[in-house]
C-alpha cells in the first residue's frame, strides 16, 4: 500500500512539474509574441485538410489566416477557442471572408480526415480542419511554436488519452506573416475587433 500511494505521489509531481513547465513556456513564448520579440512565427507547411485535399500555406494566400491547434478529443479548451474564433468571425461580418479559419490537429493518430471534416462543421461553415503525418505535424508545430505532447500517465493501449499542448489562436497576414497572437480565453470581440483593425488598418 505504501508503494503505491508513493507511486502515486511521484506521478502527481511529475504531473505539477510538466504543467508547470508548459505554463512558463506559454508565458514566455506569448511574451515575444505579443511584444514584438525576436521569435520566428509561421513558415511553410504540407498537410491533408478535412476533405482530404493535400495543402500547403500557399493555398491561403490573400486571405488572413486564423490558427488554432488542438486535437478533436479535447474535452474543454479546444472547443471552447474554436467556438470563440467562430464567433469572432461571425461579428465581424462581410469582413470575415477575407479570414480563413484554420484548426490544425496535434493529434494525427486520431484525428484523421474522416473525424475531423465531423467535427470542424460543429464550429464554422469556413473552418478548415488539418492533419498529417506525425513528422508533418512535428514540423507545422515547430514553426508555429507550439507545444504537444500526449498527457503523462497515460498507458500505451489507452486510446482515450489527452494531450497538452499550448493554446494561442495565430493570427497571420495574407502574406502568411505573423501579425499576432490571442491567449486562450480572448473574447469573440476582442478577436473580432482587433482582426477588423488590422484588416481595414
């Protein structure tokens, strides 16, 4: 029984330890982010979107691009920051067309192309839903700067796993250059707002 619960009580540091980490690092990245810093944010990318279609950045050229990644199972966040993106855009109007909405999975073990052309629809007519190989996902996340990672804990067999992994919704210009970043729980207005601004700006 002892071991056990020591066993327990090491995971659940190990648990603290890992949260603490992803915490510092989203703090720090959104810090160079949003002030300007030196951090390259973006880059070319090769992944199937939710029809199966192969893409790359090129395709959405001369259109804004709203970037969030997660992972269809996500039980929370995920859904709640697609459903800010969806809404922000929704306010903005005629203006939203020349938005593309994008949710690009960090999770392609599950997340295939069949799955995510469901769940996409659940958010906004015009989002497209992305996934890839694990090493195509490895390389759009790195350049994107993004953390993931399948949660501590979790047994090899477990098909019910979570993943962590940072939560920022990116905003790039038609060019497909960086122009800014909303932290998880930005509201719809401010999104709505702030893409209006630099659009008409």
């Amino acid at each position: 029984m002892k071991a056990r619960i020591f066993r327990i009580a090491i995971a659940s540091v190990v648990g603290l330890v890992i949260a603490a980490g992803i915490a510092w690092w989203q703090v720090r990245n959104a810090e160079q982010m949003t002030t300007g810093g030196t951090a390259a944010i973006g880059g070319p990318f090769q992944l199937v979107d939710h029809t199966g279609r192969t893409v790359t950045e090129a395709d959405f050229r001369g259109r804004h691009m709203l970037i969030y990644f997660g992972y269809t199972y996500c039980p929370d966040v995920c859904p709640t920051e697609l459903a800010a993106m969806s809404a922000a855009l929704d306010r903005m109007g005629a203006a939203a067309e020349r938005v593309q909405p994008l949710f690009i999975s960090v999770d392609p073990q599950r997340d295939t192309v069949a799955h995510l052309s469901d769940y996409v629809g659940l958010f906004h007519p015009r989002m497209v839903g992305l996934t890839g190989t694990p090493e195509q996902v490895r390389d759009v996340a790195r350049a994107y700067r993004v953390y993931y990672a399948r949660s501590p804990g979790s047994a090899p067999d477990d098909e019910h796993y979570l993943m962590d992994h940072s939560s920022f919704i990116y905003l790039m210009d038609a060019d497909g250059r960086f122009v800014q970043v909303f932290p998880a729980g930005a509201s719809p207005e401010t999104i709505a707002e702030q893409i209006t601004a630099r659009i008409q700006g």
